[in-house]
C-alpha cells in the first residue's frame, strides 16, 4: 500500500483518542470483526500506538522536571498528529487535512495542559484541561461521524472518551509515583489503541473498499 494511501486512511481515522471502554462489548467485537484491510488496520495500529508512546514520554520527562526531555516529547507528538492529518487528507481534501489537525492539536493541547497542571498542583487549570479534552473528543466524533457513514458519532465519541480517560489515569499515576497502577493502565492504553484502530480501519475499509487493503 502506497505510503500516501497508508497516511490518509490514518488520518480519516485520526480522532484521536480512544475511548472503548464506553463502547458495548458487542460493537467493539463487531468493529474488529469488521476490518478486512490488514494494511490499514497495521498502518492505524503503528499510528495510535506512536501517539500515546510519546504522551507517555512525555508524562515522565514533565514529572522527572527534564526540559528538554519534554520539548522531545512533545514534538514526536505534534509530528505523529500531522502524520495522521495528512492522511485524512488524502481521502476528504486538504481541508479535513488541515481540521483534522487542529482537532488533534486541540486533543493534545488538553492532554498536554493536564500534563503540566498536575506537575505543577493547579487543580483548577487540571479541571478545565479535562473539560476542553472532553469537548474535543466530542468535536472529533462529529467530524469523523460526518465523514464516514460507518462511524456512528455515540461510538467514536465512546472510544474516545476511554482513551482519555487513560491518559488521565496515567498522568496521575506517573505524578504520584505509582509505577504498578501505571502498568496496568499503559496495557490497557495500548489495547485500547488496538480497539479504535481497528474499529476506524473496518468502517474506512467499507467507504473505501477499492483502496483499502
């Protein structure tokens, strides 16, 4: 599958986030059922996978008080975002390109925020960064359920809010020291990428049944 094509089915898919775990067992069952385009569904699991690698690297260089650590870490972020978006754009246009990654640059902006705001003991700035992050996973589901009739905006927008509440997890856990409570969510977190790629590769493979593979 050409390099262009493996970009644009990522990024019809790339609403960040992942939150499966408020999608019933039957559908995400079916959704992996569903996916018929090993290359796709390879390609959408390499990509969710690197954004929450780099989120995760980020969390710890945030706690560990590394600068540039952190700047390193946010940078394979925003890169592996546009990677995404740049994809979508090569099935909706340059202009679900372009707002797809102001989606996902809103998606980590939030996660980013949480980030620093646990780091720094500002519960409030904490509280309204998981409010923008759930209303970026809502714009995201509209934007995804709008582009692909296979992906019901209730579903994506489940998906997505499990996925962050992972990272929420996660940054707490890394925060207070909590290596074994981290462990367990970092397993679950990569599972669930596993889920929304291969939930996103299955309704982009119905859509677009002559180019996905």
């Amino acid at each position: 599958m050409k390099s262009s094509l493996v970009l644009a089915i990522t990024l019809a898919l790339a609403a960040p986030a992942a939150f499966a775990q408020h999608m019933p067992a039957p559908a995400a069952a079916a959704a992996a059922a569903n996916v018929t385009a090993p290359h796709l569904h390879a390609a959408l699991r390499a990509l969710w996978h690197g954004h929450v690698v780099h989120a995760r690297e980020y969390a710890f260089a945030v706690h560990a008080g590394n600068a540039k650590a952190s700047k390193k870490a946010d940078a394979a972020v925003v890169a592996n975002a546009k990677q995404i978006a740049a994809a979508v754009g090569g099935f909706y246009g340059d202009g679900a390109r372009r707002q797809m990654q102001q989606l996902l640059a809103g998606h980590w902006g939030a996660v980013k925020h949480i980030t620093d705001a646990s780091r720094a003991g500002d519960a409030a700035g904490r509280t309204r960064a998981i409010a923008d992050l759930t209303e970026n996973a809502k714009a995201i589901a509209a934007f995804l359920s709008g582009a692909n009739p296979y992906l019901p905006n209730d579903a994506v927008f489940g998906l997505l809010a499990a996925h962050g509440g992972h990272h929420v997890a996660q940054i707490d856990q890394v925060m207070k020291n909590d290596g074994a409570g981290e462990a367990v969510t970092w397993s679950a977190m990569q599972k669930h990428m596993d889920t929304i790629a291969d939930a996103l590769a299955g309704a982009i493979a119905k859509q677009f049944p002559a180019k996905a593979t």
